[in-house]
C-alpha cells in the first residue's frame, strides 16, 4: 500500500470518527471502512465480503483480490 493511499485511508478514517460525532471506541471500523472505500474507489469494486485466506499470510481478502491488514 502506497504512502498516498494509506494518508487518505488516514484522512476518511477521521472523516468517518467525526461523523458519528468523535465518540471513542470505534477506531478499528473506522479504519476498515474507509480502506474498503479507498479500495473501491483506486481499483474498481472490492466487494464486502473479506475472508481470511491462509495463502495471504494472515490478511484480509475479499473475493476481489483487496487485501486488509489483519487487525489481530
């Protein structure tokens, strides 16, 4: 993931926290939302549905081919 991508994931995340009015808590969902948004918007459609797939090395994917990072 490219430093450009991960500052706008950065910047929707806290776009996302000030809209549900900056209550702590949340921050993970925040984070995932706005990668799939970025996601969507930098390479096409990336589907919701994200699974874990070992060939991945513990990441995220969703039938798309978008890989996530693996919060735990």
């Amino acid at each position: 993931m490219s430093d450009v991508t991960t500052a706008r994931i950065r910047q929707r995340a806290y776009e996302l926290f000030l809209q549900r009015g900056g209550a702590p808590g949340d921050d993970l969902r925040d984070w995932l939302n706005a990668e799939r948004e970025i996601c969507e918007q930098e390479r096409g459609h990336c589907g919701p549905a994200r699974i874990t797939d070992s060939r991945h090395r513990g990441k995220l994917t969703d039938p798309d081919g978008c890989d996530f990072e693996n919060p735990t």
